[in-house]
C-alpha cells in the first residue's frame, strides 16, 4: 500500500475500528495498520484490513474537480463505497463566551492567565487526548510528563470498555487551534470525546464556558456531504434546477444568476463543508441549552457559586473568596477561579511548573502545570531563526538581562505612560471556507496556514518595531521590577487562528498594526518567508494552500483609496485582516478598554465589507485615541456621528477612519510631512478646532497657516494636499485641502452625500505618538523573499 496522508489513516483508524464500542478487529491489528501507512514506515498493512484500505484509497483517489451529474453515475462509478453501513464519527468543540471569561477580571495578570490557560487547553490538553504530546521546537520533551498526566485524568473519567486514550491516535485530528477542535472518532465514542473536550474546559477553568457536539456520517458523505439513508432519496442535481428559486433552497444554496453558478453553488455545498456545517448548527444548539441526542448530559444549567451576603468576594469576579494571600504587594482574596488565574499569568520563568510557596500552603490541590509564555515563544521560536531581526530588536543587549513586562504600567512606560490595545481578526474566513474548502485535508491545510501567517506576521511586526526599554520613573510596589531594569515592552494576551489581541506602546502601535495586516497577507502569499532559511536549507513551517486572487475586474484604485489612489498596488490575497486599535492612557480600566477595541474592529471590518463590492480585498485598520476615561460615553459610532459630523451648511464628516493599509502608511507619510514643517501644536489645534465652522473657514484658515510656514512646504504640499485632497474636478487646479470629496458611492444610504471629510484630526490625535521616520527601510530586511 502507498503511504497515507493523515487524513486518510484516521478514516481507516474508524472504518477499522467499526461501529461498536468493541473493535471489530483486535486492537494490535489497528496499530500495526496505523504504523504500516506511516510515511516513515516500510511495514504492510494487515491482510484482515487491507480490504478498508483500500476503500480509503479509493475514497482519496477521487479528484477535487470531479462531480456526478446524477446520483446513478456515482453508484456505477464508485460501486465499492456505495452503502457501506460502517460510518465514521466527527467531533467539533472548543470554548465559548471567550471574552466573558478572559476579562472577567480587571487584572492584567489575570487576563493573561485566563488567556493563557484557554490557549493550553486547546493547544495542549485536547491534543494530549489524542497520544499527540505537545513538542516545542527548542525542548523537544518540554510537556511530555505533563500530557501523561492528562491522559491518565481523561482514562480515570472515560474508561467504560476502553480507555478513552486508546481509542484516539494524533492522526484523528483535523485541527485543534483558534480555541476550537475537529476530529474524526470511532463512530461509538463520539458523545464521550465531546463530553471529555467539555468537561476538561470546566475541570482546568471552573467558569469558563464549551460546547462539544458530534455526529456519525457514511464514507461517500465525507466527499460529496450529507445523503439520504438510502442514497437513491437524496435530492440531486435534478431536484435543484427545478427548485431553485425556491426561498427556502436559495437560503441553503445561495442565489445563482444562471445554470452554470447554480451548478458551481450545489458542488460547493455538496461536499465536506455541508458536514462542517451540520456540527456547527447542532453545536449553537447546544451552546442554547437545547438537548441533543444521544447526550446523556445537558448544558442547560450553568456553573454556579454561593453568593451568600456575608460571604466574602474575591477582587473582580464577585465570587465567594476562598483564600486570603497578605504576601504579595497588597492583600489579596482570592476565589477559586481567579486564583487559578493569577497563577497562570504569573509565568513561571524556564517553564518552572512550581507554584509559590502561599498557594502550597492553601492545600489546593490544582497544579497550573508549566507555562510557556508568549515571550518564550517569540525568543526561541522565532528571534533564534532570524538574527537579523534578533540583532534590530535587541541591538547589541544582552538577551538574558531582558525580562517580561509584569504590568501594562511598565508597558506604558515606552511611551509616557500611553498603550495601544490591537486587536485584529481575519475577513472573509468563513466565505473562503465555504467556497474553497471541500475536503478534511484542505481544512487541515488552512488551519495551519491561517496560524502561520498570524502568529509570524505578529512576531515579525513586533521584532521590527519594538526594542527592549530601560524601566525609567516607575513606582510600583507590586512588581519585581526596578527602574533600571529592561523589559519586553509588549504584551501578547492571545494569537489563536485569525484573532490577535496584544499591547505595545502607544507611539508604534499604528506602525505595528500596519505591518501585522501586510505581513499576514505576504506570508499566505508566500512574498515574506516565515523564518530565515540559509540557501542550501529548506523552510520546516511553509505555508502550503494557494491563496492568490483570480481577478476577473479592471482595478480602479480611485474607488477605493482616498491617498496617491494611482501609486497603490492591489491586494493580492483572498484573506486579510482588520484591525481595531485603541491609543489610551494606562488609568484606563481594561473592560471599558475591550468595549471600544470591539467597536473599533467592527467598524474596521463594515470599511473591509464595503470596499470588497469594488474589488479590495486587502485589511483595514480603525483606531481611537482616549486621552480621557470619559472622553467616551456612548458607543464609538453614536460618538462620531453626534460629535464629529455636520450637515450644514454642508454634509462635514470631520474624521477619515477607517483606513485601508495603503491609506494608512499615507497617513504615517502625511505626519511626517507635518513633522518636518515644523507646524506648531497651537497651528494644529486651531485648524482641527476650526473644521466645525465649515469648508470654507477651515481651508482659509489652513492655507493662512501653510503659507507662512519657514520651511517643510514642499513636503506638506505633496504629502498632505496633493496626496489627499485633489478637487472632484482635478483638470481645474483647485485646492480642497484640509478636505477630501466623497460622493457616497459606496453607501446604501446615500441620504447624506455628498460629503467632505478630513484626516486633519486624525492626524493631531496620533501626532505625539508617531515617531520620525528612520533612514533605514524595514522592507529592505532578509526577512523578504527576493523577488
């Protein structure tokens, strides 16, 4: 037999296995199949199973183009998979109500922890269930003891007939990342393996909310989607063309403009996707409380904790206080919870898996286990595989003397006490996945490569804007750290599939969102290695879908970019991503914080959604600026609309976010521009204080200013006016500037358009925290593939 994908092994792992809680073969039979289609063995496969392997191989050989026209055709075709009775098992699960849980509490320590012990979970623990032991590239054998121990938890709760471990094997899973998992499982044990994925979230977290669901599916349904129990019933090509037009099939199959799209939507849907699909819609269900069959648990009634009035609450989370620490900087009470949480964030350095002396002494018998953190990662992951970009962000410092930031304060301190809360996610995810993804290995695929291409354009974007800082001015009791000190100055609290939350400094936090959003599409792109690979080697991690654009439509730049439209180059990738960025103070309270990134991000991906409809398909970048924790009462959107908006005499819209990446580095360029002309703060504000007054005054009032300027004109005037502000009509050699002309092409609501917006007060806003452009070009790093 060829060797296998892992895909196909786990689909012969169930067939083998059969459909009984019993294996229809001997367990050594299953092993020894499962070691002889191994890449790297050169054993045969049992003659007992070779018949289901066959099937397997048969099953796979069938090419992704190929689609029957009729029901008869893939019964004649494919006689040998055709009612086969043993079916395969699939289970999807993961956490729930993530953000409700992670900024629970108001405690950066906390939020890390809670973030950290999710990310573990899915990372590890899930994993663990499987035999797949989690190996970091620098420590090979770093969570070996750790993933023996979880397996014995998961066997000691699930051993009915089997342990549960000996059923899995890594293979099964198709993937386990973004906080979700998808794996195959012997038809018998579906229910088990998501009550487990279930119960281990509640068991390590108390709190935190899943939901785990599976179903049982036939060989062909893995190829072409879900069939009728007798196949013969299922409704097919026929069918379709004839109801079509249907509301209630066009809700499930799209609305097709002609026969060949009708075709195209029902190979689309008929095929791996409509499985997916299936486990999603029962997954809501039972994420709603509603009884799933088969289940013999429910989740309709919710974790629970006394909340007696004369019970003692812990800091944040209004939970009953179990433990009462006076060791740390200030006394402290803790819930169960949130203890669990502190100790998480507090990253035990080396990955010492030890908790302190206080939590042994409490008698609590819950072991964090060893913490990798971020930082860890971002060291020996990445910084250790391109020493070019080792030696940009240390400079000649010592790593060892380096520490991780115990508090976004020491953050803050790399910019006079302002961070940035970035908060990214992917466009056009589920879109491409229904469209592109039709088989498990393809979904396997996309999972990996969407984690690449976030977690590295994360690492790159921090190593080339970010240096560690000498702790200046601080006075903290609760941290370690000294004036003096240095430290990482960022805060990764979550990369998990297309998400990204992190905290860097204020005054690189546009800059850093830029390049995340052009790194990320570069990487899927394959234009930006991962790691640096010396010629003769060969990259480990690479990124293997084809991602690339097929463009059918002329690129008209002017309809999408408001900045040089003619100098920008098109976005290339079928995924990108939006980014919402909150510039604030450190006093400003972390829950208030996560509401406005939210907003920031939603507005960011409504900008990705309207610009999609004339051809960009590249990220987009909304950002705030809260010098003051009451700046804000309302929603960002009702802020803008009722502040930053006029309607006469003419419609003013006295802001531009968001932006699109092109847009944004323009932006940068425009700042400098202002930089060098030396335009005094008072000019700056007087003219933004102005814009409310109306076109005319504000135009007058900045041409007034820019004239009498001693030097930096020229910049100004092709950086600033000529690059944002050309006339509707730019054959008549007028002057807009500090204005930009929209005619509302790209709104439904066109009510209040035309319109004249400005980046004038966007550019004052983040004015302090760009800093001036370095000679040396970031792009011009190995780092790039040379093209």
């Amino acid at each position: 037999m060829d060797k296998m994908s892992s895909i196909s092994i786990a689909i012969a792992w169930c067939l083998a296995w059969g459909d009984e809680r019993q294996p229809q073969f001997d367990i050594t039979v299953l092993q020894e199949m499962r070691e002889a289609l191994n890449k790297n063995n050169t054993k045969e496969v049992p003659e007992a199973v070779k018949a289901i392997v066959q099937q397997v191989e048969e099953l796979q050989s069938i090419k992704d183009d190929y689609f029957p026209q009729t029901l008869d055709e893939l019964k004649h075709q494919y006689s040998n998979l055709w009612n086969k009775t043993t079916k395969i098992g699939l289970v999807y699960g993961g956490a729930t109500k993530v953000k409700n849980y992670v900024f629970d509490s108001a405690k950066i320590q906390e939020i890390r922890g809670a973030s950290g012990l999710l990310d573990r979970i899915n990372q590890i623990d899930l994993k663990a269930f499987f035999n797949d032991d989690y190996q970091p590239e620098y420590k090979p054998n770093l969570y070996q003891a750790q993933c023996t121990d979880i397996r014995t938890w998961l066997n000691d709760n699930f051993h009915q007939d089997f342990n549960l471990s000996q059923v899995l094997i890594p293979e099964l899973i198709i993937y386990s990342t973004g906080g979700n998992i998808l794996a195959f499982c012997p038809t018998a044990y579906v229910h088990d393996l998501a009550d487990a994925i279930e119960k281990r979230y509640t068991y390590e977290t108390l709190t935190a909310n899943s939901c785990a669901v599976g179903d049982t599916f036939r060989l062909l349904e893995i190829r072409f989607g879900l069939l009728k129990e007798n196949i013969e019933d299922t409704p097919w090509l026929e069918w379709y063309h004839k109801n079509y037009q249907k509301p209630i099939i066009q809700a499930y199959f799209g609305y097709p403009k002609d026969e060949n799209e009708r075709l195209e939507v029902f190979k689309t849907r008929k095929s791996f996707n409509e499985i997916t699909t299936k486990l999603a819609v029962l997954f809501n269900q039972r994420r709603s409380g509603n009884h799933i069959p088969g289940r013999k648990t429910t989740r309709r009634y919710s974790h629970m904790f006394e909340t007696h009035p004369y019970l003692v609450r812990d800091g944040g989370e209004n939970h009953s206080a179990i433990l009462r620490v006076d060791k740390l900087a200030r006394e402290t009470s803790f819930s169960e919870p949130s203890v669990r949480k502190y100790l998480f964030g507090d990253r035990a350095k080396d990955g010492d898996p030890k908790e302190p002396q206080w939590y042994l002494d409490s008698k609590l018998e819950w072991r964090r286990g060893i913490v990798e953190s971020w930082v860890d990662r971002f060291n020996k992951v990445f910084l250790e595989k391109n020493q070019s970009l080792k030696s940009k962000y240390y400079g000649g410092i010592n790593p060892k003397t380096v520490q991780i930031a115990q508090t976004l304060t020491q953050v803050s301190n790399a910019s006079n006490g302002f961070i940035a809360y970035i908060y990214a996610d992917g466009n056009n995810m589920g879109g491409y996945i229904q469209k592109q993804i039709k088989t498990p290995q393809k979904y396997q695929e996309f999972s990996q490569d969407v984690e690449l291409a976030t977690q590295y354009a994360v690492y790159q974007a921090l190593a080339e804007n970010l240096h560690p800082h000498t702790l200046k001015g601080l006075n903290e009791e609760e941290s370690d750290l000294r004036n003096g000190d240095l430290i990482h100055p960022f805060e990764i609290i979550t990369i998990g599939g297309d998400d990204i939350l992190i905290v860097v400094p204020a005054n690189k936090a546009l800059e850093i969102s830029q390049m995340i959003a052009e790194r990320f599409e570069g990487i899927l792109l394959k234009e930006v290695n991962l790691v640096q690979v010396k010629p003769q080697e060969k990259e480990k991690k690479c990124i293997l879908g084809n991602y690339k654009l097929k463009f059918n439509n002329p690129f008209e730049p002017k309809k999408i970019h408001r900045y040089q439209p003619l100098n920008a180059k098109r976005s290339e990738c079928e995924l990108s991503t939006s980014i919402g960025v909150l510039i604030t103070a450190i006093n400003t309270p972390i829950y208030y914080a996560k509401e406005l990134i939210n907003q920031l991000l939603k507005s960011a991906k409504e900008r990705a959604k309207k610009l999609k409809k004339v051809g960009y398909h590249g990220g987009t970048v909304d950002f705030l600026t809260l010098k003051s924790v009451t700046m804000i009462t309302s929603s960002v959107k009702e802020f803008r609309e009722q502040a930053l908006t006029k309607k006469s005499p003419q419609n003013l819209k006295l802001y531009a976010t968001p932006y699109t990446l092109h847009e944004l580095r323009g932006l940068l360029t425009s700042i400098a521009a202002l930089k060098k002309a030396k335009f005094s703060k008072s000019q700056l504000y007087q003219i933004r204080s102005l814009l409310e007054r109306g076109k005319h005054t504000a135009i007058l009032n900045y041409r007034y200013f820019r004239v009498r300027l001693k030097q930096g004109k020229s910049e100004l005037e092709n950086d600033f006016e000529k690059a944002w502000c050309p006339p509707k009509n730019e054959n008549n050699g007028g002057n807009l500037a500090p204005w930009m002309y929209d005619d509302g092409s790209l709104e439904d609501d066109k009510s209040g358009y035309p319109l004249f917006e400005t980046i004038w007060r966007d550019m004052v806003d983040i004015y302090e925290f760009v800093e001036e452009a370095e000679d040396e070009e970031s792009e011009n790093l190995p780092v790039e593939v040379e093209s």
